[in-house]
C-alpha cells in the first residue's frame, strides 16, 4: 500500500471515529444539525456511486430521494391504511418505491442506443420538473402545500427518539450506507464500472453486458436516495413537492463535485461540508450569503478539480488489480 493510500484510508477512518465521537462535543442543537447533514451525507452516496463510480451524470437524483420521502410520510400518517403506519414499513417503502422507480428508468434510459452524457443528463433534469409539477398538483400527496406532522423516529414502545439516539441511527445507516457502496466500488462489478466511466464502448467490447451493469448501478443508487428521503421525512416532520425537483438534484450535484466525486467518503463529507457552510454563511453574510457561497463552489471546482477531498481520501485499488493498477 502506498503511502498516499495509508493516509486515504487512515483519514477515512478517523473521518467515522469523529462522526462517532461528535456528541461528546456537540450539544442537542448543534447533534440535530449534524444528523440532518449525515442524512444528506447518505444521499451524496448515492449520488457518488453513479457518478463517480460509472460515471452516470443525474440530474434528477431528487426524484428518488422525494419519492422516498413522500413514502415514508404516506406510511405513518396512516394514508395507506393497507400498509399500516410502522416506520419500519415507511422505511421499507422509501427503499422500496425509488428502487423500482430508478429501475424503470434506468430501463428506458439505457435500452439500445443508451443515453449518456449531455444527452442523459437533459432528460434526468426533465424529469424532476415533470416530477415536481406533478406533485404540486397531486392533491393526494398534498399537492402544493406537501405533507405536514410526519412523526419522527421513535423507539420500539412509541416514544420519540432522543437527540442523540436519532444521529446513532442515522450514523449507523450512513456507515452501512457507505460500506454497500465502497464494496460495489472495489468488488469485480465496480471495476466493470469504472470501464464503463472511462471507456463505454471498450467495455462493450470485451463482452460486458454495459446495459444491465447501468440499470443495477441506477436502481441501487434509487434506493439509497429514497432511503435517506425517509430518513429526512423524520427529521423536519414535512414533505414537499421541491424534494422531488430540479433545485436539490442540483444541491446535491454541487455537494458531491465540492467534496470529491471519484471517491465516495469525498462525496459524502462534501455533503456535510457544503450544509454546513451554508449555515454558517447564512447567519453571518444575511442576504449576501448565496453569491458568497456561489464564488466559493466556483472557487473550489476550478482550482480543486478533483474536489476537496478526492486526494486526501483515496483509497488503494483492490488487490485483484495488482500493485500500481488503476481504474
């Protein structure tokens, strides 16, 4: 392992130790904030996994993560009596539904002659405005005005989770979130993405069915974002019909360019880095804080072109690649 991998994955592992360690620093407010960030965090994972690993570039990652999030308020309001209203389900569901989703487009999508590039990105984008105009105008799921007093996380005999208890739980789903990931990334599948990110049509080539390789990515990608769309629900007791548009499929595009696309624990702590960053503008620019924030990202793109922390956190190839062996 060369020395720039030993720092990657040293820093990778501290990077958890502190997340772990973080509500022994931190008040409530301050804990409340950070599992709101960790839950963005998971949603950037998604997001890194297509685009960093396979090089699929959405700009409809929102539609997942909305749909999951409506999923989850539909379960525990009771609006799907049939379901019942266990989080466990709405949890279930928010998995669920933007997988299926993801998987019907990914269909689409990458049948015969696949979209790519400028080409798929302009479709994903479309289709988060579709999205987001027709949830305004589903009076079932709220329509313009979204969905109201979701109940959060709550322990096994009813009582709401504690401030801390709650991060514990998102932590929790962030690190496996990541690990799935990381073994995609690293297992033979992920090296036959990052053929397909670097050269489609050489990996073709070599007899690799590009297609179905593209739809899994897609269709596991949908339900990490649907799952951190529940997950979110929980938090802010509210849905509404911007979770499933083009604005936050953007955020998280800048989210995950700032913090390092090509490596995924880059990806997940620009998400937090970006939040928080944003708060802290917020509170001490006033109405300044978006064109401050604007310049930054520009900023951080141009001169950081692999991202905050692509080189810090990169990690060593897999073994079966052999000493010095790229992806």
């Amino acid at each position: 392992m060369t020395r720039s991998a030993r720092l990657g994955l040293s820093l990778t592992v501290l990077a958890w130790a502190g997340l772990g360690l973080a509500p022994l620093a931190l008040d409530d407010w301050n804990i409340g904030l950070l599992t709101q960030y960790v839950t963005y965090g998971i949603f950037a994972l998604s997001l890194g996994l297509i685009w960093g690993q396979a090089g699929i570039l959405c700009f409809g990652q929102a539609i997942f993560f909305g749909i999951g999030a409506y999923s989850m308020a539909l379960v525990t309001l009771g609006k799907l009596p049939w379901l019942g209203d266990s989080q466990w389900t709405g949890l279930g569901l928010a998995v669920l539904l933007p997988m299926m989703v993801a998987a019907l487009l990914g269909w689409i999508m990458f049948q015969g002659r696949a979209l790519s590039g400028a080409h798929l990105a302009i479709v994903t984008l479309c289709a988060a405005v579709v999205c987001e105009i027709a949830a305004r105008r589903w009076e079932f799921i709220g329509g313009f005005n979204g969905l109201f007093n979701v109940p959060p996380l709550s322990a096994p005999n009813g009582d709401p989770l504690s401030t801390n208890a709650t991060y514990f739980f998102v932590g929790i789903a962030a690190l496996l979130t990541y690990l799935l990931s990381l073994w995609i990334g690293r297992s033979p599948l992920g090296t036959v993405l990052a053929g397909i990110r670097n050269d489609e049509r050489r990996t073709l080539h070599f007899g690799y069915d590009v297609r179905l390789h593209k739809i899994f990515v897609f269709t596991v990608s949908g339900a990490m974002a649907g799952f951190a769309g529940g997950l979110f629900t929980t938090q802010f007791g509210f849905v509404s019909p911007p979770l499933v548009g083009f604005a936050l499929s953007t955020e998280v595009l800048i989210w995950v360019a700032v913090g390092g696309r090509s490596v995924l624990m880059g990806a997940f702590l620009g998400a937090l880095a970006v939040r928080a960053t944003e708060n802290a503008m917020s509170a001490s620019l006033d109405q300044y804080w978006l064109i401050a924030l604007g310049a930054l990202f520009i900023v951080v793109v141009v001169v950081l072109p692999q991202g905050l922390f692509g080189k810090l956190l990169a990690l060593a190839p897999p073994r079966r690649l052999g000493r010095g062996g790229t992806r």
